[in-house]
C-alpha cells in the first residue's frame, strides 16, 4: 500500500494516524500475511479483537445516553442489531475499506473486498487502530459518527417491532393505571382478514390501529397512541 492510498483514506475516516504502521496493520487480511510469510501476529485479527471490545463499550454508552427508560433487555437486543456483521459491513462501505484492504491473491480473486465478514472484521480492526494510537476519545468520535445512522434506523424499526413496550414504559411514568388493549373490528376474507384494535388508559381510547394479526393490531394501536403523545 502507498502512501496517497494511506492519506485518502486518513482523509476519509477524519482521522490521521501519529504511527501509519498502525493503520497498515488495520488494513492488512491474513490471508496477505500468509501469502507476504509475515509472522502470525503481523496481519488485524490482534487489533481487530481490542476494536470489537472498544465498539460494544461505546455503542453501549451511546445508546445508554440516547434512550434513558430502556430497560437492560432492550439495549441488549439494540446493541447487537448495531455491532452486527450486516451493520458493520454497511458502515465499512461507507468509508470504503474495502478499497484500501490488503488481501492475498485467492481473497482478491473471490470477492474478499465486498465480503460482509471481512469488512466488518477491518471495521473492528481500524477501531482498535485508533484506538491505540490516539486514545479512546478520538475512537469513541469514529464509532459515534460512523454508527450513528445504524443506531437511528434500527431505533425506526425497534419502535416499530415493540411499541407497547414502549407505550407501557411512557404511561408508568406518570400514572399507575393499567393500559388494555381490545379488538374492536374485523374484516376482509378469512385467508386476508384484517384486525383493528384500539389501546385504552383511564377508560379512554389513546391509540388505533389495524393489522394482519392481532398482535399487529395492538401493535399499531400502541405505535398511534404513541404519537399521539408526541413519544
């Protein structure tokens, strides 16, 4: 790799690396070490394994920070949907890694620069890069800013899969009355019938939906009610 290759990328990530052997090392699959006999150690499974530790911390506090009343659970099952190989592969086009990879000729030759598993692996491996070369905040800034579309898009989709949940967690808040939910309508034929159902707190109608199931239902019922809240 040359150097206008190592300046495009630095470019790219806003990052500039005090020691550029670092960056290499991110950048540099085994399977080029293998085939270059570097010793074992001289490739990004050792950095790639610091920068898996270090994403799950910062997206762990980024999404801690961002979504207060969610429980343990919850965050668990957000944390994963974002440190994810699919994530880290959308996020690794982002920044084009692929582009500035060092791979053996058999991965070249088989795709290796577009594979998911590779390039969320140099992801993780250019973490631990920064990681070490300038410290956990300049690695908490590149996780933040490269993730944060993750984040945001499966918050959309998390809120959508669970909203009574959600519902529950903003109603507890300030009031100990129960919510309840009810099927209030049905229609269409057997084979694509469509539910409706409406979400009640204080014996008053907060929400309605409709859906394929009545699990659906209630949850678009909640997903209504929530914004109606404004939540």
């Amino acid at each position: 790799m040359n150097n206008p290759s190592l300046d495009e990328f630095q470019s790219i990530i806003e990052y500039s690396f005090k020691n550029k052997a670092l960056l290499t090392l991110a950048l540099t699959h085994s399977s080029y070490g293998n085939e270059h006999k570097k010793e074992k150690f001289e490739n990004n499974e050792r950095v790639e394994f610091l920068g898996d530790a270090a994403l799950d911390l910062i997206v762990s506090r980024y999404i801690y920070d961002m979504f207060p009343s969610m429980p343990e659970g919850e965050l668990t099952k957000l944390r994963a949907g974002v440190v994810c190989e699919q994530s880290l592969a959308k996020a690794a086009h982002k920044i084009r890694i692929g582009e500035f990879l060092l791979l053996g000729k058999g991965e070249e030759n088989t795709g290796g620069r577009s594979r998911d598993s590779i390039l969320a692996d140099a992801v993780e491996a250019v973490i631990g890069a920064i990681y070490i070369d300038g410290g956990f905040a300049e690695a908490e800034r590149f996780v933040t800013q490269l993730m944060a579309s993750s984040v945001e898009e499966l918050k959309t989709s998390f809120r959508t899969m669970d909203c009574k949940t959600h519902l529950q967690e903003v109603i507890q808040k300030t009031s100990k009355s129960p919510i309840s939910y009810s099927i209030i309508d049905e229609y269409g034929p057997d084979h694509n019938k469509v539910f409706v159902a409406e979400v009640r707190h204080n014996n008053k109608v907060i929400g309605v939906g409709n859906g394929r199931s009545k699990k659906e239902a209630e949850q678009s019922a909640a997903s209504d009610a929530l914004n109606k809240l404004g939540v």
